[in-house]
C-alpha cells in the first residue's frame, strides 16, 4: 500500500518584491506586521524574506504567522524550506492526526517524515499504528503501515512478495528473490545509525499482533512471527497472550494447543495472563476438557489427583507448574463455563480435588457459582466470602427468601457474618419496599459491631421519607449514631430534621438538631431553614422570630471557628416572612447582612410586596397611650424600610381639635 505524501516536487525561485536592505530599516514590530499581512494576503516569498530577517534578529514569528506560512508552503509543493520543520513537531502531529483519528493524514505525516530524514522513533510509529488499530475498519491501513515501515529494513514487503530466503548482509536485513534481489529505497540522508531507531523491536511486532488479534486476522500474524525472526526480536509472553485470543476468537483450537510447545521452543516462560487468556480460549472454543486439563497440569502432583503433566509436556527441561500457578479468576470461569455446560459433577471434581490447592487457600470462589458445587457435593467447605457471593446473587435478583435461607445457614454453621453480609441484604429490601425489615437488619448489622456507611442508611432514610414516616427516620438516625466512632453525614441530619418539620413535629426537630450539636455535627443554613419552614407552617411567629436571632448569633465567628454561611434562599424566605408579617425591624437586619455580605436583592419584588399589602398600615387612630406609643415605633421602622425600597415618607396624620 502507498500512501499519500505531501509534495517533494520544487517550486519557481523566489522572486522578491521588496529588498532586503530596505528591509533591515524597519523596526521589529513593523517587520512583524508585516509578516502577518503578508501571509494574511498569501504573498509567501515576501513573508518568506521578512521571517528571514527576524530570524538573522533573533526574534521568533507569532504562532498564526507560522503556521499559515507552513501552509501555504505546504500547499504549494515547497520543501526547500525544511529547516521550518524537526522531528518532534511532525511526530506529535502524526501523534495528534492518529488520536482524531485522520488516519490517512497519519501515514502521510509517517512517509514524509522518512523521506526528509526525520526517521520516527519506533515508540512513536508503533503509538501510532495501536491508535490506528483501534478503529476495527482501519486494521488494515495499521498493518499496511507497519509493513511500509519494515521495507526499508527488509526489502519488498511480506504482503508483496512470493518467497524468499533471508540472509543478513552488512548489518541492513534485506530479502533475496529467486530470480533478483529487490532492495528497499532507503530514505534521503539515510545511516545506519539514524534510522536504527526506527527499526521494529519486540514491543512494536506485539502491538500488530494486538490488531490481527482484535479482528481474526491469523495468516497475518503468522507471518508477523516469521518477520519477527526476520528483524532478531524474540517473542515474550505478550506476543503469544494475542496468539491465543486470536486463536480462540477465530475458532483454531488445534494451533491454540500449540502454543505451549511453541512457547518452549522460544524459551518464554508463561506468565498469568498467558495461562488466563489460553484457558479463556478453550473455554471460548468450547474446549472445556482441554481447559481443565492445562490447569490441572500446573498444579503439584499428588495434591490434584494428575500424576502426568498434558501431553507434549512432559519431560521439558520447565513445567509450568514451575512458572505459575492458576489463580482464584481463571478457577472461577472454568467451573462457571463447566456448570453453564451442565457438567456439575466435573465442576464438583474440580474444585473439591484442588481444596488444598495454595490458591483456594483463603477464597473458595466467586460470583455464587459455589452455591451449585454445594448442592452437588455435600460437605464442601463454604467461607463466608461464598456466603456473600451467593445472598448479593439472590439480593440482586429479588430471591429475598432464598437469601434469608443463606442468612440462616450462616449461622447455623457458626460461620460470622460480616458487613458484606448485610449490605445487600438491607438494600434488597429497600428496593422491594420491605422498609421495617431493612430496619432490623440494620439494627442486627449494629448489634454485631459492624458500623454501617452512609450508602447502607441513607437509601432507608430516603425510603422512609417517601412513607413520610419521620419518626422511623429518626429512629433509623438515633440507632447509628450509637455506633462508636461513627458520625452521622449532615445531609442524612438535615433529611430527618426537614421531614419532621413536615409533619409539625417541630419539638422533636429541635431535639434533633441538639443532637446533631451533641454528637460534633454543626447545623448548616440548610438546617435552619428546614426550622423556619417548619415554624411558618405551624403559625408559630415568636419561634420564628427567635430562631432569626439564633441564627445571626450563629454566622458570626468565634474563636477562629466560621460561623453558619447563610445562602440566599435561606435570606430571601426570612425577609418575605419578615415583610408580610410587618417585621420590618428583622427584615431590615435581613437585608443589612445582605448588603453586607454583597448578597443581591431584588428590591422592586419588595416592593411590589409591600405597596400591596402594607399601604393603608397604621391609619386607624386609637385612644389608648400604649398602642399610640407602639405604633410610633412600628411607623419609625416601616419608615426606615421604605426608605430603603426607596418609597416617599408616608404623611403625617392630622391631630383631631
């Protein structure tokens, strides 16, 4: 495959317009005006000129000055000026097209950089080709890319040619052809120490080997390994981890059994994730025999009941019970694959021949599949990690009963539950809407010293703030916040106190908010304005009035400690309770600690407020002394509030002869 490249050909000479004696005289912010209107107006030999004089000045061009010249010389085929590009900016460019995913513009950046001698470092072409491959359409182009690549190292292309022998000759790989030796044109200015840093190593042929892998090509990455020969790179376990998904995905079981003789002949030694994905391919396959018999042969005889290694591994100068050992994971998918293939008793076999085994030692296994082993083979040792694999599985399916059944079990076989136990147990009921039983199991969970999160609670305070049941809120509250070393979130405190404040329960929302005090927790604004609600809905204006001066007691600082930060919800729900009760001394002191605090105001709503309910106030007369007095001061206070909505003074009124 060719791709695409920028022009190589020459343009016309330049032919300058303006003089570079004439040139020199203009000062430096001139010259690069200058540049930016000549390149504005597409004049490149001009602009060309006047960056030269800033460069011979020691100045730089701006950025949009470059990069439009760079352009426009690039439009017109111009690469005598080469000296304006390195090696870096055209690799994080390439870098760049391939992350956006402009793969043509990624192999055409690739192919100039190699033709002008700035020879991209294997790390950057191979990022380039793994970003390339992740697009599965676009596999080919990577792998076409890395073959251009190794041409110049090899001669014709794997993709290109028929057959061949390989020799080494003058430390440059090249291929003989039977009837000509066809050599790679090499790149302008090319060395062998330049552009050994382009040359293919182990971890780029792994990255072409992920891409045949993703999307089933075999007979390429076969030929990868033999082109990996080829360039004296030896495959590790990566290369042979793709081999078998790539096997297993394309359905080739007999080459996935080759894999650990071929990988004795390269002298890899596997490691885990070579063991997973070739048992994962078996499985895949449908091999489930062949799986459990490469995982019972890198287990110690005698302890497994296999007292042969699998065939064509006997007798190696290694075993792979030497090198590692199948972990908890690769157990858990052979026995979930062997009990979804109905083979309970092979599973059962399994993992009861391996229960001395150095990785079942502290797991039995996971996901409930041990609950299906358990009815097949009585007597299994069960942990409480299996406990709990089997109540989340019948938790998060809504088998609540079955569930209860595990619980029992549990403690008939005196086996300690722990917080995992109950967690989804508490959950499961919530969800079903079983609130009270969510409640016991969460006194239970207490009681045996496991303190519960705010993600165990708070789902059952919210459940019972839809039943508006405020007092079993409040019970749910008061039974954690016994747990030593546990607090209680604010947010789970302010849900309590606001639905309780809904239900006019407002002695037990001031009793709460003492506890929230007691047990370390301040009350935020959001608290208090749950209380002023509360005490508004019930009429109560003295409580009111009080809390307001509770709260300004509260927002000040004390002894380097911030008081309560009132947001402006909480400000705005005072004042208008103020305003429509004639409060205007307390709404007044509102809207000083807004001012204040440059918190805003929407003086005109006020207004608006006012005129309509407190226009006539105050325009009765009375005999008595008292209420005359009184009235004066409210008319003094109404008065400084209107003055700051910015209303006239009202009219004194006339004296009765």
């Amino acid at each position: 495959m060719r791709f695409r490249t920028l022009s190589l050909s020459s343009s016309n000479p330049l032919s300058p317009s303006t003089s570079t004696a004439a040139l020199l005289e203009i000062s430096n912010a001139e010259l690069t005006s200058k540049l930016l209107r000549n390149v504005q107006e597409r004049r490149t030999e001009e602009a060309l000129q006047v960056l030269e004089v800033l460069r011979k000045r020691g100045l730089l061009a701006s950025r949009e000055s470059f990069s439009r010249l760079i352009v426009q010389l690039s439009h017109r085929g111009n690469v005598r000026r080469t000296d304006l590009l390195d090696h870096s900016s055209l690799s994080l460019l390439s870098l760049a097209y391939a992350e956006a995913r402009m793969t043509s513009y990624a192999c055409s950046t690739i192919t100039l950089m190699i033709r002008l001698g700035f020879f991209p470092s294997v790390s950057v072409w191979s990022a380039i080709i793994s970003r390339i491959g992740t697009v599965p359409d676009k596999a080919s182009v990577a792998l076409d890319l890395f073959y251009e690549i190794c041409r110049h190292f090899t001669g014709p292309s794997l993709t290109e040619r028929n057959a061949g022998a390989v020799k080494l000759e003058s430390g440059i790989w090249e291929m003989e052809e039977p009837s000509s030796r066809v050599s790679a044109p090499l790149p302008l200015r090319a060395s062998k120490s330049c552009i050994v840093q382009m040359k293919p190593d182990t971890s780029a042929f792994n990255v072409a080997l992920s891409i045949c892998a993703n999307v089933g090509f075999v007979d390429q990455a076969e030929r990868l390994f033999q082109l990996m020969s080829l360039f004296g790179n030896c495959a590790d376990s990566a290369s042979f981890d793709s081999l078998a998904k790539l096997y297993a995905k394309a359905g080739r079981v007999e080459m996935l059994r080759e894999i650990p003789d071929r990988m004795r002949e390269a002298g890899v030694e596997p490691k885990l994730s070579t063991v997973r994905s070739i048992v994962a391919g078996f499985v895949a396959a449908g091999q489930l025999s062949e799986a459990e018999k490469l995982v019972l042969s890198m287990e110690p005889e005698g302890e497994t009941g296999v007292d042969q290694l699998e065939k064509g591994q006997k007798g190696s100068k290694w075993d792979w019970r030497e090198s590692v050992k199948p972990d908890i994971n690769i157990y858990t998918d052979l026995v979930k694959a062997l009990l979804r293939n109905g083979q309970v008793q092979d599973a059962s076999r399994l993992l009861i021949g391996l229960k001395r085994s150095e990785a079942l030692s502290n797991h039995v296994t996971q996901g409930g599949v041990i609950w299906g082993l358990h009815t097949a083979s009585r007597g299994f040792p069960l942990e409480i990690a299996a406990y709990n694999s089997i109540l989340q599985g019948y938790c998060s399916t809504g088998q609540i009963s079955k569930a209860q059944v595990i619980m029992d079990e549990i403690k008939a076989a005196f086996v300690a539950p722990n917080e995992r136990s109950y967690t989804p147990f508490i959950a499961a009921h919530i969800r079903f809407g079983d609130n009270e039983a969510a409640f016991e199991s969460l006194r239970e969970m207490i009681s045996m010293g496991f303190p519960p999160s705010e993600l165990v609670y708070e789902p059952l305070l919210h459940a019972y703030a839809k039943e508006r049941k405020a007092s079993s809120m409040l019970k749910v509250v008061e039974e954690v916040n016994k747990c030593p070393n546990l607090k209680v979130g604010i947010s789970s405190w302010n849900l309590v106190v606001e639905n309780l404040a809904r239900k006019n329960m407002m002695f037990e929302a001031r009793k709460t908010v003492k506890k929230m005090v007691q047990s370390g927790v301040r009350p935020t604004g959001m608290t208090y304005l749950h209380l002023a609600r509360g005490y508004f809905v019930n009429h109560k204006v003295a409580e009111l009035l009080s809390l307001w001066l509770e709260i300004r007691l509260a927002s000040e600082d004390k002894a380097g400690v911030q008081g309560v930060k009132m947001e402006k919800e909480m400000l705005d729900f005072f004042l208008v309770t103020f305003v429509k009760g004639a409060y205007f001394q307390r709404a007044q002191d509102v809207v000083t600690y807004m001012d204040t605090n440059m918190i805003p105001v929407d003086k005109e709503a006020y207004k608006s407020l006012f005129l309509q309910l407190h226009a006539k106030r105050f325009t009765s007369k009375h005999k008595s002394r008292r209420r005359v007095d009184r009235r004066a001061e409210q008319l003094r206070e109404m008065e400084s509030f209107k003055a700051w909505l910015g209303l006239p003074h009202s009219k004194p009124l006339k004296k009765k002869r």
